[in-house]
C-alpha cells in the first residue's frame, strides 16, 4: 500500500516512521505540502492519503482522487468537519482516530484554564527578568465554582473528572445526554447563565456552529473564563471581541481558531498578520492562544500513529473498517 502523507511536520515521523517499519511495511511519502486544491494532484499513483486537521478534502478534491485511485483518506484527528463525507460516499474509505488521548485535550484544556486564571505565563517571563513584582497577577479560586462543560463524550468527560479533582461543581449540556455521568444535566442556556467556566468539547456541525455568539455570551456571568480546544468555528470571534471589551470574560483559553488553517503550525513570525480579528484576539492581556495542541503528547501522537495505521491495514487487508465515518 502507498500512502501520500500531506503537512508532514518532523514530530509525525518519530511514530509513523518507527511503528510502519517495525509493523507495517508499507510506502510512506512524507510530503511537507498541506492537502488542498493545488496540491491533491500529488496523490496521483497512491492508494490513500493521509492528512490533518487544518488539511481539507472538498467535493472536487474527492472526484479527482476517485479519478486517479485513490481508494481512501486516513485521517490523523478524531475531527472530520474537513472532508466533504456526502461527496466520498460510494467513491473514497474516510477512517479517522475516534479517540487517542481524550486526557491529553482535557488536561490542556485545564492548563489553558490555570494560565489565564493565575498568570503563570506571565510570572515565567516577569521572574526571567527579575522582575518579583506579582501586582496584576491575581487570579481566582476554582474551588467550588461552576464548571459548564459543553458536550460530553470522550474529552468532555475527561474534563469533567478533571474539575470534580479541582472540587468545582460541575454541570454540563449535551443533547445526547450519558446516564452513566455523574454530572448535573442542564439545558445549555443554564449552562451559559450560571458558570464561571465554560469548556468547550463538542464536534463542529451546523447546529454547534457559533454556538458561542452574541445571544449566549449576553447570558454568562461576568468574570466567566472560556476555554476552547475543539473548533474554532464554534465562537464568533466577532463577539468574543466584544465580550472581551466589555469585560464579560475574566480569561479565555483558545487553541483552535476558525480561521487557523495555513496559518497554526506555522512559523509566520516574519510575515505581517493579515488577519485582523486574530491580531486582536492575541493583543489582549488576558487571552492565551495556542496552535491547535491540545492533542500534543507522547502518548497521543503515538495512539495517532497506531491508529492510523492499523486503519490502513484493515483497508488494505479487506477487514471490516470499524473507524469509517462514511455512512
Ligand atoms: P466525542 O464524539 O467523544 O464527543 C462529542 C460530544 O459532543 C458527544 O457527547 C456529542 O453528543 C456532543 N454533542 C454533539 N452535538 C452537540 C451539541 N449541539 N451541543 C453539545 N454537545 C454536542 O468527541 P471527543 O473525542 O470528546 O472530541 C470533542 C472535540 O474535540 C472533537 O470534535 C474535536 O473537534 C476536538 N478535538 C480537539 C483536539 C485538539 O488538539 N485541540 C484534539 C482532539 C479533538
């Protein structure tokens, strides 16, 4: 089997490399180049592609591949918001990693939570200078406040054990609401009127697109702290402007971006910042963002590569393809 694998960065090797040689055997081509329009045509005489999450496959895309091939698209996320599904039906295998490390999320989700309630980002920087000073730098007690945990399967969840070890109370909205959480139910206007914190852990669809809008952020409380490490087309960004300008969020924690693609995983620090909404996102004091990380551990992007793989052989292999998302 051939695979192209697209936006190839040096710490996806360590785990595809090792585990594909000592198990798999199959052709690997690392390609730098993220998947996108003008640079599907390099699929050409591969069984399947291998991509990532700011990577994207559109109905076209789809067809063209079909024309040269291409049999499937292994996905290296849980996410598949970026392949048009409709289109691959009956055409093209799309098998994603349904869960590598929900704990590795939910723990950034936590640090990104400590980091714009209690500085620390700040206080590294201050001390390197000696500079002891600790004024600005008062955070809050997460002790028996409110987390609001919207969507709760796998990272969610994850999260919820992490703010009950915090002694937070939490409560959470799912319209798939799991019997077997020790969690409080409410309706998501609830969730958005009585918490302090609200973590953000459902998938992007048409119904949770901007669900973080002008409406839900005029019910939260002052002072609320928002964390979002699942998409960012879940917030308009608009209006989390304003909210921040209006001093309705105490701190927000952002590791994806609705506009991220070609720009997180990038190193653009010589290039003027095109993007007028994300220059004001990271001029405030009390946002933290970061490059769509939250899966970044060992133990995760190992978990990636084994899946992935494992998806590969079951295609390859004839067996049944239990990580498919085309239905
Ligand atoms: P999951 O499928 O296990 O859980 C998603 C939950 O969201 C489900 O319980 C579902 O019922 C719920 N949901 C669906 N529609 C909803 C709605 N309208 N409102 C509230 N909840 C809703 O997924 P997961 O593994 O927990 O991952 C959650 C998200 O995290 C993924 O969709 C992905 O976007 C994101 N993610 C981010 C990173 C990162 O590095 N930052 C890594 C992995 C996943």
């Amino acid at each position: 089997m051939k695979i192209a694998f697209y936006s190839t960065k040096p710490y996806d090797k360590i785990w595809f490399d090792s585990l594909n040689k000592e198990k798999y055997g199959f052709t690997i081509d690392f390609l730098e180049s993220p998947c996108k329009e003008a640079s599907i045509s390099l699929a050409r005489g591969y069984d399947a592609i291998c991509i990532f999450v700011n990577d994207y496959v559109t109905a076209p895309m789809i067809e063209e591949l079909y024309q040269m091939g291409v049999k499937a698209i292994l996905l290296r996320s849980a996410g598949f918001n970026h392949v048009d599904l409709r289109a691959a039906k009956g055409k093209l295998e799309v098998l994603r990693v349904p869960s590598y490390s929900p704990e590795a999320v939910a723990e950034y989700a936590m640090a990104m939570l400590l980091t714009v309630n209690r500085y620390t980002h700040k206080a590294y920087t201050r001390t390197r200078e000696f500079n002891m000073n600790i004024n600005g730098l008062m955070g809050r007690d997460l002790f028996r406040k409110t987390a609001g945990i919207v969507g709760t399967g796998k990272i969610g969840q994850a999260m919820i054990r992490i703010c009950q070890g915090f002694s937070m109370d939490v409560i959470a909205y799912d319209p798939y609401p799991n019997s077997d959480l020790s969690v409080k139910y409410v309706s998501k206007e609830e969730l958005f009127r009585n918490s302090d914190v609200i973590s953000l852990h459902c998938p992007l669809t048409e119904e949770t697109y901007h669900i973080i809008n002008k409406e839900s952020i005029d019910m939260m409380k002052k002072n609320v702290y928002l964390v979002n490490t699942s998409r960012g087309g879940l917030i308009d960004a608009g209006y989390l402007i304003e909210g921040l300008l209006n001093r309705t969020f105490a701190g927000v924690g952002l590791d994806v971006y609705e506009e991220e693609e070609g720009v997180f995983y990038e190193d653009r620090s010589n290039d003027i910042m095109r993007d007028e909404i994300l220059a004001r996102l990271t001029s405030f004091p009390n946002v933290l963002i970061s490059s769509h990380m939250g899966f970044f551990t060992r133990e995760a992007t190992k978990a990636i590569a084994e899946i992935t793989l494992e998806n590969a052989y079951a295609l390859d292999q004839g067996k049944e393809l239990k990580n498919s998302v085309v239905s």
